[in-house]
C-alpha cells in the first residue's frame, strides 16, 4: 500500500515549476522506489531516473503537462 504523504508534497512542488523543468526528490523513504515512478506514470509526468546512495535516493521528474 502506497503512503500517500509523500505524493502530495510532490505534487504542490511540480505544481510551482514550469513545464519541461526538473524536480528532485531526496528521501530515505523505500516505498518512493516503486511510488514516485507510479505517481509519475498515473500524472502523466516524466522519471527520469533515481541516484541511490547508502542512506537516501535522489530522485528526478521533468514536468511534462500543466496540473
């Protein structure tokens, strides 16, 4: 089951940059490996890719449509 928390927060972020910008993400949070690239799937935004680090993952979004 997904923790929606984080998916908010996301989504006011993408909702302050511009079309065809960049968003990362750092958390330490493990559901975000399969949430965010889901939520990006659901909104129509695009993963670009994950950076993994021994305590956190940095994730990155490019804002691909208006919210």
């Amino acid at each position: 089951m997904m923790c929606p928390m984080h998916l908010l927060t996301i989504e006011d972020q993408v909702k302050e940059i511009e079309t065809g910008q960049i968003l990362s993400i750092l958390t330490d949070y493990d559901g975000a490996l399969e949430d965010i690239p889901e939520w990006c799937l659901k909104t129509g935004n695009e993963f670009i890719g994950i950076f993994e680090d021994d305590d956190h993952y940095k994730f990155f979004i490019k804002k691909i449509k208006e919210s």
